[in-house]
C-alpha cells in the first residue's frame, strides 16, 4: 500500500478508539484500578489463593456462590465440576491470562519493533522483504492464523504466547516502519548522520524514542485483544491446557455446564470483560494524551 | 416419486452427475417394480423424524470406513449377513439362515427372500460375491480388509438366493464381524454408476435410505418400505450435524430435533427436569482407561503388582459419579458385561489406597520420578479432562507425583497411536469402542504386542490372542477366552474405568428403546408415542 | 494511477507466495496424518499406500513444489477426512461464512451508523456516554460468550428462534447478532470520531454561520466527508468478519469456513487446512487491494508512491 493510504487507513482504524472528551481529560481512576487488581492477582498468583486452585475436592462439586442457595461461604464463588474453587481459579487465571497477554505484546512488540525500525530506516531492499513478510502475516485475520499455528506448534501456555507473538509482531512493524519513515526525513536525523553517528546509535538513540509513544499506545490497546484471542483460542481447545488454568479454559470448560452452574462462565467471562474494558479505557486516555490529533 | 428411487444425485456435493442411459433404463425397471410394491405412497403419509448428530460421515462407502464415528450413518442405511438385533446381539439380517462346516471353514448362507436394495433390486448371492470381491481388491483400497474379507478364499453362488463363502483361516468371530466389517451392496448399481458409487448415491439394505446431503451440514435419509422386516415408523429424516454439545443438546430442548445422540452427563441432568424432554440412557461399548506403558516408561510401570496397585489407588467409584454423574457402569476387566467371555470370575483390585501404597515401597517403586500423563483436551470423549484429572489427584494421595499434559485430539492419537512408543509417557488416557460383543477387536489391536494401540508386551498372553479365534465350539472359545481374560486382569496393563452409556434426548412425542451394546444410534425402531 | 495499481498488484503476488510457504510449512508442521486417517484395523502395508499416495514420504522441498504446481492449477489436494477434493469442500464452506459476514455487516452498520452519528451531535450528553459504554462493551466481550448468551436468551429461555444451524432466515439472527454487536463497537466510535471532526470542520462551521438548518449541513456536508473513511473501514470490516467469525460459527454450529477449518486441523487434514486458509487470506486480500484502489480513485490526494 502507498504510504498516503496506509496512513489514511490507519487513521480511519485508529479513530476507532478516540474517545469524545477533549484531550487527555480525566484519567481513568477505575479502570486503573481494575488493572492494578488484575495485575496484583496476577503477580500473587498461587500464593493468595484461598485454595489450590488445581485441587479437586469430589465431596463439593458444583457448589453455587455463597449467597445462594446451597452455597457456601467457604467457597465465596463457587465450584467447578471437579470440586475446586472459582476464586482460586479466577486468580490463578488471571496470572496466566494476563501473563500470557502481556509476554505476547511484549515480544511481539519487540521483535515488530526491531524489524519496523530495520525496514524503516535501512529501506532499500531489506524494508521491501520485511514488508512483504509483514503484510503475508497480515492477510489473514489473527484467529485464523493463530489456529495455524497452534496446529503446527500445538498447545500449551509457551506455545500459546509463542502463536500470539507470531500473530501479533506485524502490527508493530508496520508501525513502527511507517513512524520512521516520515522521522527519518527531519531535520535531527539528518544532523546527527552528519555528525558521524552510527546508523544503529540513531535509530535506537534518536528515532526510537519519538516511537515509543505511539508503541506504547499500542501495546496497552493490545493487551485486551491477546487476551480475547487466548480465550477465544481455549474456548476452541487449542489454548492453553489444565492443569493450567486461563480465565479462557475457565469458560470453555463451565460452558458445558452453562444451564446448571451459571456460576462456571459468568465469572470468567465478566473478568475478560472487565480486564479488557480497563486496559482499553487506559489505553484511550493515553493516546488522548499523546495523541489527540490520532496522528497513529 | 421416481425420484427417489432412481437416485437423483445431490448436486450440492459438487459432484456432476453421470448417468449413463443403461442406469436411467434400470432405474425406469425399478421405478415400476417400486411403485407396484407397496411403498411410495406410504412414505409421504409418514411422518419426518430429525436427529441431531456430533459428528459427520466422512465416507458413505461401506469400504473404505475408517472409525466408529461414521456407524451412525452405515448402520442405518447398510446390512450384512448377520448383524446386531434389538439387544445388540448377532442375528439373522440379510441371511435368514446359516450352516457351517465342523471345521468351521465353510459358511452356507440362505437369503431372505424379500430382501431388497434401495433401488428395489432383490439381494442375490451374486451381490454377496461381488461385496466381498469388492471389499478385498487391491484397487478399493479398504484400510480394514485384514479383520473379515482379507480371510475369505471364495464366495460360491449356490443359486440365487444360496451362497457359500470359504474361509481361509478358521475364525470364531467371522459371524458376528459380518455386521459392521462386510456390507452387501448392490453389483448392479456399482457396476453402472461409475467412479466413486457410493460419494454421490449409496444404496444399501438397511431400513433407511439415502436421498441427499450437504457436507457437514446434514444427511437426508428416507424410511425404506420395502425393508424384509424392519420398516420404520418414519417417512423422512433429517441427520443434522451440530458438532457442539451445547447448541446439539439446546435443539432437543427447542423442539428443533426429535432425538439429541451423545449428550454429556452434565447436561442430561437437567434435561430430565424439562417436561417436553426425556432423557435416555443405554450401555454401550466405549471404553474408557487409563493405558499404561508397561514398555519404556517409569520403570516401576513394568511390575504386574505396582500396575494393580494404580488400579487399587483410584476411587473408581467416586471418580465416576462426580465426572460421569452415573452415567457410566464401572468395569474391572479390559472388556465389559456383554463381551463374550468377559464374565471370568476374578478378585476385584477394590479401592485401598493405603494397601496400594504399600505395594508401591515393597515394590520399590521410585517415587522420586513423577508419573508423566497424556491426556485428551479436546472434547471428543465426555468428560476427558476431569477423568485425568481426576486419576491424577488419586495418584497424588497415595504420594505418586505426576505431570499431566493435555493435547488435542490429532497430536493425542499421533503419540497414542504411534509405532515406536514414547518413553517419556506413562500413562495414557484412552477409549476403545467394541463395534459388536466379539472380544478380538479390543485384544488385538490394544493389548497384543505390536499393535497400534498397545503398550504393553507378554509372549505368554499374545500367544493365546493368537489362537483366540481358532476355535469351532463356543463353549470351548468360551473358556479359553475367559481365561485370557483372567489373566489380563492379574496383570493389569491398564487401569480399567468405565464403559460410558449412550446418552439420548428424545422429545416426549417418540417413543424409543435404544439398541444396547451399540455406540451409535440405531433408528430403525424409533415410534411415535 | 496505473503505476500505483501495478504496484499493488506486484505487491499482493509476492505476498501471496510468501503465504504458499507459510501455509505449506504451517501443515506440515502438525505432523503425520496417519493415525487419525487409517484406523486401527489398517495393516502397515496400508498405512505405507496411504503416505505414498499423499507423497508424504518424499523430501519437503519436493512436496511443496508439488503443492505450489497443483495450487496454481486450483488443486489443493484431496481431503484426507472426507475424500473429496479440498478446494471443492472449502468452497462450499465459504458460502455460509460469506452470508454471515454479510449480514453481520448489515447489522454492523444499522446498529454503528446511527449511533455514531447521532453520539457526535450530541457530544457530553448522557446518550454519548451510554454509546461509549456500549462501544467499550462490544470490543471487550469475546464473540462466543455473547453468542451463548443470546442462545441462553433467545433459543432456550425465551425459544423464539432456532439456536444452531443454517438453512432459514431464523437461523441468521443470532449469530449475526452476536458478530454485529462486536463489529459495531469500532464502527460506531469509528463514525462518531469522524463526524465530530467533519462537523467541527471549517466550512461547516461556515455553513452554521449562514444560518442554514443544522439538519441539511449534518447530511449534506458532515456525512459526505465522514463517508469516506467510514467505507473504508467498512471494507476492511467484512474481510476481518471472514475470517474472524471462527469462533461464532463453533457456537453456532454454522457450516462455514472458521468451522471447517478448526476442524481440518484438529484431524491432520492438511489438504483442507491449506485450501481454507488460502481461500480466506485470498479473499482478504482482494477486499484489501479493492478497498485501496477504491480509495485511490475516490480520494484525489493520494499520490503513487
């Protein structure tokens, strides 16, 4: 694609999400503090579940919320079918989930932005390869290669963030090549090649930093889509697999059971919801804040 | 009404259709012969049936079938000589009668008189030839010609409706086998309809016939009047393929489907509250195990006493309530009530754990070394996960560590089914569908050595699997294979679970009584209430 | 203008050669189809025909030439599951997805348009916010809870329409539902960011001054230039339906491409996995490249590259 269009395309994209209020404007205290807890669950992990959340325990299967009927309070969510504690699942969950979102943008996006700021500022025919491969890898709809590759590579959380990270690099590449493109035109550049600097040292030292902003955007933006993908991926049993647990295997397993135990899929589906709500609603405010003008 | 029996193929498969004018001239002949039999105008007054199924045929010719999943199409709409009866024993189908020669080399079967193929032709003894010459040539390519047709020498034409088949090899479970491993078909109609019969326009004998199907979408079948003695109460019905539990179970409880086949336990529980829904269970033969490598994996593993042990440490019991809700029947020996021979008297394993641990130090087993266990993350068998899971944790009590990885059904059955065994599984997850009450299917390709299932190696054992079938007296074969049985329950390759019962939906307006000791639905006798 | 349309055409060539590899690689990489293919009454001498027959004992290279010949003639192999020729299966498949994503659109745009328009002229109030939270919803809800949930609603509690299947108009509601509501989301704040701006635009502002009725500046003027983005954003919208319905069509046991291919990979079905992923990629990027060449002609500023 032209760059004129690439850039208008990306505007229309990216005007998706510029929210109505005026620049920057309020932060989103809640949704900063749904990550924080999100994030906080997620680095405590097994150690402040009330239970382990692996454990089966066959004398209570199936128990409903405590404040319903035939609940408990020795288990505040509930049970699964196995016996073993939703909120224990529900933390251990969201260490997986979010650690598998956040590995796959973080090396996704590094590995995007290598290669976009190689293709960007080296051009010539290594920017040519590197495009086409960015755009084969973006042809097709990111489920549908991720099914790929699970298939190829099969499940599990390392092959799982792996998948996510090959579905995912391209978007930073693209990126990041484009940014570096239209910088590497300015006025800064141009004096810091005359001043004899390294190609690598401008680009990581001078170029890069005017990326970051626009990565960074992205990146949070990004968080809330790799975790639908990873519970899209374990709801089709290509995901991640027990005795692991993903708020996404956490769904497809309660699914079955949807009629009997609302409990199995309400939880997990509202913590995906809510996650993702937050990080999104952070992610806006950020570019709001960078980037009113949706120059992305 | 010539339509439907002439066989207009369904465009939808893409395929063109050829027909030559010697096939529009005999369907013009069948079309006469159908519509003087009683017939056709029956079959508009009937009403439509529609079933919801898991799963799509992935072939509809009857030699080249490659799994149990495609039954629920074949058994309905093909016959063999013998096949299962309404209590899933071997009876009478397309033959009415058999002699057999006190060497047991030589079949003399007499047909029914009145059986017919769809297309009304009358079943001769030179269709029987020409199945089982079709079924063994080279050019067919059919993957499991080695269980019956591989070990006929001949098929003689006695007369029209009296043939002979000689056998090559004396084999017991030849009768039984006739009704899932050797389909009649029709010469005529495969001779005339050109490449691939059978993708376009199977005709069988069974009580249901094909009219059309759009892949993985539904199959179109018909009530087949002219059936010698099993005619449905139904003129058309539907097979919808709805691979998903969840929206499957919800068309049975919409109203949208008569019968749900293969409801998971947890969702047949509060279906029985609904008023327009009943649920109805009937055993089957899957079985579902845990494989145990007695090859190369932990060393412990090829102790007899530390795999009865495993056996001892699992609450098999317990496990099966809470996993399967009741819908399944324990079993303790690697076959199930209703496989011949499987009723050896032997002494339980029962669930001890303490004892089990004990075993488990005298035998010296090394507890140091997890228990690696491959399981089945994707649904294909109810309850997959939580069965391992729940093994595992019975395990974890008596001290026994273990490592469990999930994989999705392709890579589960590459590991599973592979030629050189890997060392670095212990235990497997696994289940085995019996297709009739013949014990050979299970022994052969999942405890003999060698075969693709099997993890397990004994010279002792696989010489008496080798001679299972070379017997002439039921009594005797029944003895020798209760025996083996019993001796396969002292050693203990796998840690035996439990045979899962066929779950169905049925709207209140049917009234059905499900062919026990089948995996799939059998439709035939399926009533309005 | 003709340079710029070689040069995408160039350009989607070579990607769709990379994509062959990829593809190629990708199938190869889930390992040997034999034992889901052959059952387990198959003798060896089968199971050996069966890897010849495939030529899956041959050197990779050597396989993914004969591959790359026989896509180029449309042959993609026949399907080791069904028997039948992949492309031929594929292509049936996609008739279904293609009408849901359609739909869907449809119900995309009647849900998103309106909304977005009408959030931009009516910007702090409280129907903004509540668009902006219906927004944040159908981008944060993955497509098979809220497709569950309407199943719950509408099949099993309420059972007004059918919960699974294709074949009647009933059966498009819900899941075109469940897909438009989530691609609505980004369409209404698509829409809503570009009429603000349109709106706040200076000859509209001028038009404002002259008086003339708020009414006439919103269609005429505000529209026309928010339109253009919009539709291609929409095009962009349905490419992303195709492929991303995968999951909507498991839930609904909806016989289109998603659905087969999940299908085809967890049975080893190389044949069908490489002619659907092919087919979708294609069609994807035939949108893309039809969406980019529209904008071309629609939109003088754009100059060649």
């Amino acid at each position: 694609m032209s760059a004129t269009t690439t850039g208008r395309l990306r505007q229309a994209r990216r005007m998706v999400r510029l929210p109505a209020w005026g620049v920057a404007g309020r932060p989103p205290i809640l949704a900063a503090a749904v990550c924080l807890l999100i994030v906080i669950a997620a680095i405590g992990g097994g150690a402040i579940t009330p239970y382990v959340p692996d454990e089966a325990d066959f004398t209570a299967i199936l128990a409903p919320p405590a404040w319903s009927e035939g609940g408990s309070w020795q288990h505040l969510l509930g049970t699964d079918q196995l016996g073993r504690d939703m909120l224990s699942r529900l933390i251990a969950g969201a260490r997986i989930s979010l650690l598998t979102a956040v590995a796959a943008v973080v090396a996704g996006g590094t590995v995007g932005v290598a290669l976009g700021l190689a293709a960007g500022y080296i051009g010539g025919i290594v920017e040519a390869v590197i495009m086409r491969v960015v755009d084969a890898f973006l042809a097709l709809p990111f489920i549908l290669m991720a099914l790929a590759f699970v298939a190829a590579l099969g499940t599990g959380v390392g092959n799982i963030v792996l998948v996510m990270v090959l579905t995912n690099w391209a978007r930073y590449a693209r990126l990041v090549r484009s940014e570096v493109v239209s910088i590497k035109q300015r006025d800064f550049v141009a004096l810091a090649q005359v001043a004899g600097l390294r190609p690598a040292a401008i680009a990581l030292r001078h170029i890069l930093p005017n990326v970051m902003t626009s990565i960074l955007v992205l990146a949070v933006l990004d968080v809330g889509r790799a975790i639908i993908l990873e519970s899209s991926l374990s709801f089709l049993g290509l995901g991640i697999q027990p005795p692991e647990v993903s708020w996404g295997l956490a769904l497809a397993e309660g699914r079955t059971y949807m009629s009997v135990a609302w409990w199995l899929t309400v939880w997990p589906g509202l913590a995906i919801v809510m996650t993702v709500i937050s990080f999104n609603a952070l992610g806006d405010w950020l570019k709001a804040g960078f980037d009113p003008r949706g120059r992305l | 009404m010539a339509h439907a029996v002439i066989g207009t193929a369904p465009t939808r498969l893409g395929a063109r259709t050829e027909f030559g004018r010697r096939t529009w001239l005999l369907g013009g002949a069948a079309a006469a012969l159908a519509m003087r039999g009683a017939g056709t105008a029956h079959a508009q007054a009937k009403p439509p049936l529609s079933v919801a199924v898991g799963t799509d045929a992935t072939t509809m010719d009857p030699c080249r079938i490659a799994g149990g999943n495609d039954y629920f199409f074949f058994a309905n709409v093909f016959e063999g000589l013998y096949g299962p009866d309404e209590q899933g024993q071997p009876a009478p189908l397309l033959a009415e009668s058999h002699t057999v020669s006190p060497d047991g080399l030589v079949w003399d079967f007499t047909l029914r008189p009145n059986a017919r193929f769809h297309n009304g032709e009358p079943v001769t003894a030179d269709d029987v030839r020409f199945s089982w010459q079709r079924a063994v040539a080279p050019e067919t390519r059919n993957p499991r010609a080695s269980v019956l047709v591989a070990n006929i020498a001949d098929v003689v034409v006695l007369d029209e409706r009296r043939c002979q088949v000689r056998l090559k090899k004396r084999d017991a479970s030849f009768l039984n086998n006739c009704g899932e491993y050797w389909y009649i078909i029709s010469r005529k109609h495969v001779e005339s309809a050109g490449e691939n019969p059978f993708d376009r326009m199977p005709i069988g004998t069974g009580p249901f016939a094909f009219v059309e199907r759009r892949i993985r979408s539904y199959i179109k079948l018909r009530g087949f009047e002219q059936h010698w003695g099993r005619v449905p109460a139904f003129g058309e019905v539907t097979l919808k393929i709805i691979p998903d539990d969840q929206s499957r179970v919800a068309q049975v409880q919409t109203g949208e489907a008569d019968i749900v086949i293969n409801i998971p336990p947890v969702l047949a529980a509060p279906l029985q509250r609904l008023p327009n829904v009943q649920i109805i269970r009937a055993p089957s033969f899957q079985n579902i195990y845990i494989a145990i490598n007695a090859l190369n994996g932990h060393p412990g593993l090829q102790r007899a006493d530390v795999r009865r042990a495993l056996n001892m440490a699992v609450d098999k019991q317990a496990l099966l309530r809470a996993t399967m809700l009741g819908f399944a029947r324990q079993i303790e020996m690697p076959c199930q009530t209703g496989i011949f021979g499987c009723d050896a008297t032997v002494t339980p394993y029962g669930f001890d754990p303490t004892r089990a641990r004990e075993i488990l130090s005298q035998a010296g087993f090394d507890f140091n070394r997890p228990l690696r266990i491959l399981g089945q993350g994707t649904g294909r068998v109810p309850q997959a996960r939580e069965t391992v899971q729940g093994v595992a944790s019975f395990l974890n009590r008596i001290g026994v560590r273990t490592e469990i990885t999930m994989l999705d059904y392709g890579a589960w059955i590459s590991t599973y089914g592979a030629k050189e065994k890997d060392p670095n599984v212990d235990l497997i997850f696994a289940n085995f569908t019996d297709y009739n009450t013949d014990p050979s299917g299970r022994l052969l390709r999942q405890i003999r050595s060698g075969s693709v299932y099997s993890w397990y190696s004994n010279a002792e054992i696989d010489a008496q699997l080798d001679r299972m079938n070379d017997f002439a007296s039921t009594e005797e074969r029944r003895k020798f294979v209760q025996g083996i049985m019993a001796k396969l329950h002292e050693e203990a390759p796998l840690i035996t679970l439990w045979t899962v019962d066929s779950v169905y939906g049925v709207g209140r307006g049917i009234r059905w009584t499900p062919t026990p000791n089948v995996s799939w639905p059998v439709l035939f006798n399926v009533q309005r209430a | 203008m003709a340079r710029f349309i070689l040069t995408r055409l160039w350009q989607t060539l070579i990607t769709l050669l990379l994509l062959t590899i990829l593809i190629f690689i990708l199938a190869r990489l889930t390992g040997d189809p034999t034992p889901l293919v052959m059952p387990s009454e198959a003798t060896e001498a089968d199971r050996n025909f069966f890897r010849q027959q495939y030529g899956l004992d041959r050197p990779v290279y050597e396989q993914y030439v004969i591959f790359l010949r026989n896509v180029l003639h449309g042959d993609f192999g026949i399907s080791f599951r069904y028997r039948e020729p992949a492309f031929g299966l594929v292509l049936a498949a996609i008739g279904p997805t293609l009408q849901l994503a359609g739909v869907s659109m449809l119900v995309a745009m009647l849900l998103g348009l309106p909304l977005g328009i009408l959030a931009a002229l009516r910007p702090g109030s409280w129907f903004a916010a509540a668009v902006r939270s219906y927004a944040s919803l159908g981008q944060a809800m993955p497509t098979f809870w809220t497709g569950l949930m309407l199943i719950a609603a509408f099949a099993i509690m309420l059972p007004v329409l059918p919960s699974s299947g294709y074949g009647t108009p009933a059966n498009f509601v819900l899941p075109a539902v469940t897909l438009g509501f989530y691609a609505s989301a980004s369409i209404t704040m698509l829409t809503w960011a570009n009429m603000t701006e349109a709106l706040r635009s200076d000859f509209v502002q001028m038009e404002r001054v002259l008086g003339i009725p708020r009414r006439l500046v919103v269609l005429k003027h505000a529209l026309r230039n928010a339109s253009l983005p919009i539709v291609t954003y929409l095009g962009l919208q349905f490419g992303l339906l195709l492929g991303g319905a995968v999951v909507t069509e498991r839930v609904f046991a909806w016989p289109g491409v998603g659905q087969m291919l999940v299908d085809a990979i967890l049975n080893r079905d190389y044949p069908v996995v490489q002619a659907a992923v092919m087919l979708t990629a294609v069609l994807f990027m035939a949108i893309n490249l039809v969406v980019d060449l529209l904008y071309a002609v629609l939109d003088p500023r754009v100059s060649t590259p």
